[in-house]
C-alpha cells in the first residue's frame, strides 16, 4: 500500500498521508486551508513497513481505505508545571 506524506508548512510537525501523491481529491477543504500548502515529504510503502514514527500504522491503513487520508497530529506538548508539581509530590 503505497502512500504519499506531506508536511504542513502552517503547523509544526504535522502530516497528511494521502493514496496517490498530489491527489488531495478526498481531502476535506477546510483541513487543507487549516493545513496550509502541502509540502511532499516522500511516498513510503505501508505494506513494507512495521510501524511509523508516531502513528500507529493499522490504523493511518484503515484511515485511508476509509477516508482517503490520514492526518498526524504532532503529540501533545506535556505541560512543565505539571511535571514539576509531580517531582515535588504535589
């Protein structure tokens, strides 16, 4: 299962994985304006593939056999406050 990746150029460490490389056809338009211009990245080959660098790789597969796309959102940035609360038994 060939796929192609882009990056977003408005949000940082954002991708959208697609079927055919520049066929953004079931693409929602209002997550394309959100995305911004599409910068290829690189086709990979999910078949070949065990897992992804954050994504889990059955599910981007079903996202595009449903959808036609699969968006990666960046993880959540932990929150410093909270993290230092915890080392100090708060």
């Amino acid at each position: 299962m060939l796929t192609a990746v882009y990056k977003s150029i408005k949000k940082a460490d954002t991708y959208l994985f697609i079927e055919k490389r520049d066929d953004f056809g079931r693409v929602p338009e209002p997550l394309l304006e959100t995305f911004g211009q599409p910068k290829y990245v690189m086709m990979i080959n999910l078949a070949s593939r065990e897992k992804l660098g954050f994504a889990d790789i059955e599910t981007v597969k079903q996202a595009l056999i449903d959808k036609g796309f699969y968006l990666q959102l960046p993880p959540p940035e932990e929150n410093l406050l909270t993290q230092f609360k915890k080392k100090q038994g708060s």
